[in-house]
C-alpha cells in the first residue's frame, strides 16, 4: 500500500499532541502555581476588545481576549501575525484603528501622551532583548524606574534593587555594577526581569522572553515566570513561540493565525484538546 | 501619466510629513527644556560629549586654518606692499564665517554622527522602547540634553575656533611674512573695531559670529536625534542614520550660514 502523506502527517499531530499531554501531566505542579488566587470572581485586569489595526497591510483583525487578575495569558503563533504588536498596544505604544485596550476597565486608547506614561507605571516590560540600557550599570538600569518614579532615598532604591536581583537568583555584589555587555544572554534577562518587577508593577509583559536561549536557562526563565506570579501574583501576558514553557506559565492560551484573527482562546488542556487542524499542524510544528 | 502624477504626490507628502516630524521634534525639544523633570546630569555629560571631547579637532581645524588663511593672503598681500594687513583678513574671516561653519562641520562629523549612532542603536535594540514602557519621554530624558548641550557648547568651541585660528595666523604673519606680532593684533582690533559695534559695546563681528553657532548648534543635534530616533533595519539602519545625519547637517549648515549672513548684513549697521 502507498504510503500517504495526509494520513503521516496527522499521525505525526496525534503524537505530538500526545506527547504535549504527558508533558502538561509531568508539569502539573507548576501548573497549580499559575492559578489566579484570591477573590471568587476575579476582576479582568487587561482587556483586548475587538482591536483592529493596519499599517499598510492588515496587522490585526477583530481580536479580543481578556487577562483577568492573577492570570497569564500567552499568544502564540507564527512570526509576523501580530503577537508583539498586542503587547504596544497594551502599553498604548500604539493606538488601533477600531476596538478598545482597557487597563482596569479604563479606556487607554484615547488617553494623551503624558496620561499613557502614567498608565505605563502600572506595567512591568520584559524585552526579547532584554533591552537593558547600555551606558548603565545592571544596578541603574534596576534603579532607573524607582528614580524616575517614587521618592525613594537611596539606600531605599538600594535596598530594592538587591531584592528584586535576589529574586531572579543573581548574586547582587556580584552584578550591580557590571554593565550590560559584560553579562551572558541569560543573564540580561534576569536583569531585564528585575528591571520589570522593580516598581512592582500590577501587570507584567514578557516579548519572547526564552528565545535564543539554551534548554537549561530557558526552564530558569521560566521557573522565575512562574515563581513571580505565585509570590506577587501579577497578571502577566506573555508573547512566546516556545510552547513548552507557554503550557507551563499560562492559564490561557491566544492561537493567533495568518488571517491576523485570534482562532483559539482557552485553557492548554482545551488547546491540546482540540480537533482544530490548524491548532494541530501548529502544535505539530511548535514542537517539531 | 497619472501614475507619475500619484508618484509625485505621494513623494510630496512623504517630504512634507518628513519636515513635519522634524519641526515637531524640535518644538518638544526646545519645550522640554523649561519642562520638568530636569536631566541636569544628562545635560553635563552631553556638554562634555559635544564640547570637552571635540576640543581637539576644533583646535587642529582652527590653528591650520588660520595658518593658511595667512599663506595664501600674505601672496597677495604682498604684490600690493600690504602685508601689514594680514591680521585684518584673518580676523575678519575667522571670527564672521571659518570660525563657525568650520566649528559647526567638525562638531556634525564627530558629535551628529555619534548621536545619530547612539540613539539608532537605542532604537533596534529597543531601549528606546523600554524608556516609554519605563514611563519616561524619549524626547525629554534624549533629545532635549543633547539639544541644550549643543545649543550651549558650539558658541563656545567657535570662540576658541576664532581664537586659535588668529593665533595660528599670527604664527604665519610672523614667523614667514614678517609682520611684527603688536603690528598683527593692532591690525586685529582695528578690524573688529571698524566693522562696528551692537548696543555700542558689542563687536559686529562677534554677534554675527557668535548667532551662527547657535543656530548651527539646533541644527545639528535636532537632525541627529531626529535620524537616529527614526532608526529602521538594524544595524544597516544604523549607519545609514550615521551617513543622512552628516551629509543633511553638514549641507544645512552651509545653506542656513548664507541665510543668516544675508539677513545679519541688511540687519547690522557695518563700518559705523
């Protein structure tokens, strides 16, 4: 009989998907972390409603999801369909075209410039990059935010820099005052997560946080993911394309397509679950 | 036809939103130097930057071209009997044109391109990013220092420029032609003198000199921040930022010079 290329292919999916299902079992411990605690009917803290946005091709169509209080949400999907452009938009980098971005129920696309800045001290960012500033040693790049906002003395601003690099596991006398390019990849975004988290934001954003790491610090970066929402219980929107640390951190999962529409928005466990042949192939391709 | 027709259009409004961008950049720039938060420190390195380090080649620039500012004119001079009147030409030529468009090249080549440099770089790696998601305006905490500092610092390195290239044709006048040096720095003042003076104290010469770097001071930076800020395509962007912020300040500090000498001419009241 000749062999058919449909017919391996979707045995291929059912496998993966197998193989993801087992993994989520395995991760079940640091799944029970990322459940929103607290109140029975948790408030939605990030609100994407209906947001359509083009340059001069369409970027965004019709997409809407919601992150509620504690949550993470992750939105994954092929490069170039829009995941990092939500994140602007969260920050009001950006205004859509149509559609709403609430922050606490409040509208932020129509605020000002200096309004949007006020906004964006509720938020915590974590780069790709880590986007770390240069000419700053990892001790002002900590401080910077603390600076800029709060009337914090310095030993005040000190103190708070050594605590937050605690909490990314990096030795504070030994890295404060190194500067960015003295630091590995992994350890920049430690940095850049300490820098995040130094005001203590209410929401966290992460832009591919694990990418172009290796299997050993991105399982770090993650357990940090995590361990900052169970400890701080921040809500968090995490853009990735590793789906093996999405489905440890996340509570819901974002499948944005090529048609830039969101085409999935449930739990990991609804997603693995799904006879949806583009949520399969993506998963197939994900985790080839 | 048509075609071409909507080509030019649209170039057209691609310019004019172009100058639209940069007259917007250096209103908020010019604004936020009286806007709070001050970047005191921000203000003081960039003066350091743009002036203590461009120190040196403005005094390589000045001291040669006033050296050959007196060559050349003393071969000349001399077919008349009137080499006693070097000092008049140096001077004059320094202090009202060489002095700050020789200054104002030297700071675009070595202080534009490194602003274009930094803030592009900034850009593609996304730390100008993380400023607005940190809740600080790129514009205030970037632009306005480096604007401030240059606005501040290129009147001051045209004055050494115009000094050091008197000096450097004092050396020539004494040294090769042989006009005593008191003889040199009479004919120097009686050339400030006789050009006349603002508000009855302040030399001709110097308000003409002394408004040009000013101006080329905006200039510069303004063009710079503004390239650099406008970074796209990584790394290649960033050259390509480097290379449009020298050739457009260095092209605009010529032009804007004949503009200003035209209107200080008709303005100021010469040989009174």
């Amino acid at each position: 009989m000749a062999d058919d290329p449909t017919r391996r292919s979707s045995d291929q999916n059912r496998s993966v998907r197998a193989a993801i299902r087992r993994e989520i079992a395995v991760d079940a411990p640091a799944r029970e972390e990322r459940q929103p605690r607290g109140a029975a009917a948790p408030r939605a803290v990030v609100e994407v409603d209906h947001v359509w946005l083009a340059f001069d091709t369409p970027v965004l169509e019709d997409v809407s999801f919601q992150a509620l209080d504690g949550e993470t949400v992750a939105i994954v999907g092929e490069s170039g369909t829009g995941k990092s452009t939500i994140l602007k938009l969260i920050l009001r980098l950006l205004v859509p075209d149509r559609g709403q971005v609430r922050i606490d129920g409040e509208d932020i696309t129509s605020l000002t410039f200096d309004e949007a800045l006020l906004v964006r001290q509720k938020m915590g960012m974590v780069f790709q990059g880590a986007a770390l500033f240069d000419s700053m040693t990892v001790f002002e790049n900590i401080a910077y935010p603390l600076r800029e906002h709060t009337q914090m003395d310095d030993d005040e601003i000190e103190a708070r820099v050594r605590e937050k690099l605690q909490f990314v596991d990096l030795d504070p006398d030994q890295v404060m005052e190194q500067f960015p390019a003295e630091l590995s990849g992994g350890m920049r975004k430690r940095v850049g997560i300490a820098r995040g988290m130094a005001n203590n934001p209410e929401i966290m954003l992460y832009d591919e946080p694990t990418s172009g790491l290796d299997p050993l610090t991105t399982a770090t970066i993650t357990r940090l993911i995590l361990k900052l929402q169970h400890e701080l219980n921040v809500t968090s929107v995490v853009v990735s394309h590793d789906i093996r640390s999405v489905f440890r951190m996340a509570s819901k999962v974002a499948l944005l397509a090529t048609d830039h529409r969101i085409t999935f928005f449930g739990t990991p466990e609804e997603m693995t679950g799904s006879d949806d042949r583009y949520i399969n192939d993506f998963l197939g391709g994900a985790s080839a | 036809m048509p075609e071409l027709l909507i080509r030019l259009n649209d170039a057209a409004k691609s310019r004019v939103l172009t100058l639209q961008e940069y007259f917007v950049l250096a209103g908020k720039s010019l604004r936020f130097i009286f806007a709070r938060p001050f970047y005191a420190q921000d203000v003081v390195q960039q003066m350091d930057e743009i002036g203590v380090k461009s120190l040196g080649i403005v005094l390589l620039t000045g001291v040669f071209t006033g050296m050959v500012l007196a060559l050349q004119s003393s071969v000349q001079l001399k077919t008349f009997g009137a080499t006693m009147y070097i000092g008049n030409l140096v001077s004059a030529s320094m202090i009202r044109e060489l002095g700050p468009v020789l200054a104002g090249l030297m700071v675009a080549g070595r202080v534009g391109s490194g602003i274009a440099a930094q803030l592009g770089s900034m850009r593609v790696t996304e730390q100008i990013d993380a400023l607005n998601t940190l809740g600080t305006d790129p514009i205030k905490k970037l632009v306005t220092p480096r604007v401030l500092a240059a606005l501040v610092m290129l009147p001051v390195l045209t004055i050494i420029n115009d000094f050091i290239g008197i000096i450097g044709g004092n050396i020539i006048a004494s040294f090769v032609v042989g006009v005593p040096t008191t003889q040199y720095w009479r004919t120097v003042w009686n050339q400030i003198a006789a050009d006349g003076f603002t508000l009855r104290y302040i030399p001709n010469d110097f308000v003409q000199g002394l408004s040009k770097p000013f101006v080329f001071g905006a200039l510069i930076s303004i063009t710079a921040c503004y390239f650099g800020l406008g970074t796209t395509g990584g790394t290649e962007g960033v050259g390509q930022a480097t290379t449009r912020t020298v050739v457009t300040a260095s092209i605009l500090i010529l032009i804007v010079d004949y503009f200003i000498t035209q209107l200080l001419l008709s303005v100021l009241t010469y040989g009174r």
